[in-house]
C-alpha cells in the first residue's frame, strides 16, 4: 500500500485547518526583513481549509522520496543538545550527510543551513530577539529556479558541471523533544499536486531574492503526518528534484494546529536541515 493508494482513506486522521494561497493576481512576495515604509511584509492572502490529515505511520514503510516526496526515518542522533550551534554543525550535519547518502544513493550531500525553531505564543515568525516560529502555510522551500540557484550560489564554477547530474534539494526536520503534538507538520503527496497548484513567489533578503512556491486548494492533495512524533523520529523532505521523469518533484508542507492536542500541550522545538544532494550524470 502506498500514500497513493485508494486504502489511504482508511487511514486515522485528524480534520484540521491550513492555510493557502489565495488566487491573486500578482506575483507573491515575502520579506525576511522590515522592508521600507510604506511596503507591506507580505502582499500575499491567505485562506483557511480544513482537510483531512492522515497518520503516516501505517503506510510509513512504503512512503517513499520518489513517489510521495517524503519518508519517515527512525533514528537516534548522538547530539545532546540541538541548541548548541557548534555541537548541531560538529555531530548533527556529520551525521544528516550519512542518512541522506544512505537514504538516496547520493554521491555528494551538502547542508547549506539549518533552522531551529521554539513556538512562542503570539510572537510572529522572524520578529527580532526570538526564536524562529512554525511555518504556518502551505508551502514549498524552493522552485524549478531556485533549487539549481542554490547550487550555483554555494558552488561557484563547479556549479554547472554538478547540476549535468540529478540535484535535490532534501530537508531533514525533527522534533528535539517529544512526543511532539503542539505545531506538528503537515507533507502533501507530492503525486496529488497540480503544477498549477504551485505558485512562486519572491522570498526578499536583505542580500538576494530566492524564489518559493505558494500553494493554492486543490481538493485532492493527499495530506500526511506522524502524530506524536519522537526525537528519534524525522522527516525527509523534498523541495526539490531536477529530475522530470515522473518522480516526485516538490513536497508542499507546512506546520498545523493538531485540534486533539491538549491545551497545555508542550512548546513543538524543532530543527531542520536543508541539503543539496548530487547525483553523477
């Protein structure tokens, strides 16, 4: 049985709302920064849907990068503390390049950054002095242009040579305390996106413009999550895929609020790796 399958609909699930992108008529932009007086953070609507979200558990063997876009890992990591930046780059990133060699067949893994995120109530996502707050829509890290971007920007005159191979752009994200029911994440089926679904959209730095998708309804994606995930438990991720052979491509997520959490749930601590994962041509 795959995520695809029509037994999917038996699965457990939880009815909770996300929020898309609206329809709009011009092109969506994000700022990471205070932009000038005057602009807005963001020129993009968003609209609330509630799906169902069903647990992956079941299916988690036969979920795969390639057909669904994401997998379930089980394992330990050795890092202790995942808010010690150097112990995060001297153990943590040693070990992501293993799983993902492992995990994809990949001759080349390369972590280009990471994010650690804490829920504060009632604080916005970048404000300044805190942590990093879940991603609340519906979304995917990078784009048909920005995942070969990425390549180019961290590799130089190697880049062009590197991207005759297949390239991939692969999150790792886990809990770093569990079990996590505050804030978890949410994967589509990659195989029940549209490319119509897929909207990109400018993410403006104070030093260059990358490129996202924003993700409009569709009521056939396939929505997925692993209820009370475990610190030794992650997710595999894919946000980007050069390959046009049929195979997953872009994976949308986004973080939810689980309506069976108790109120006095616990904070979701999380930390996500983002690599580029080369292929020989």
């Amino acid at each position: 049985m795959s995520a695809s399958a029509a037994q999917t609909s038996d699965l457990a699930h939880v009815d909770a709302v996300l929020n898309y992108l609206a329809p709009m008529a011009e092109r969506p932009r994000n700022y990471t920064f205070d932009p000038p007086p005057g602009v807005p953070r963001s020129n993009s609507t968003h609209e609330a849907h509630t799906v169902p979200i069903r647990d992956a558990r079941a299916v988690a063997s036969d979920i795969s990068l390639d057909r669904e876009g994401f997998a379930v890992l089980h394992y330990q990591s050795a890092v202790k503390d995942f808010w010690d930046e150097d112990e995060v780059r001297r153990v943590y990133y040693p070990e992501v390049q293993r799983v993902l060699a492992e995990a994809t067949g990949a001759s080349k893994v390369y972590i280009f950054d990471h994010t650690l995120r804490r829920r504060v109530r009632g604080v916005d996502d970048r404000a300044p002095g805190t942590p990093r707050q879940p991603a609340t829509r519906v979304h995917v890290d990078h784009t048909a242009k920005s995942g070969p971007q990425r390549v180019r920007d961290f590799f130089g005159d190697e880049a062009e040579e590197l991207l005759r191979g297949r390239v991939q752009v692969i999150n790792l994200w886990r809990p770093v305390r569990g079990p996590l029911r505050d804030a978890p994440l949410a994967v589509c089926d990659a195989g029940s996106v549209a490319p119509g679904d897929l909207v990109p959209s400018d993410l403006v730095y104070q030093n260059r413009v990358g490129e996202t998708y924003g993700v409009t309804y569709n009521p056939a994606h396939r929505w997925f999550y692993v209820p009370e995930m475990q610190p030794d438990e992650a997710l595999l991720l894919k946000c980007f895929d050069s390959a046009t052979d049929g195979r997953a491509r872009f994976a949308p997520h986004t973080a939810f609020d689980d309506p069976t959490a108790p109120a006095d749930v616990l904070p979701r601590e999380s930390i996500e790796i983002r690599t580029l994962v080369f292929h020989p041509a």
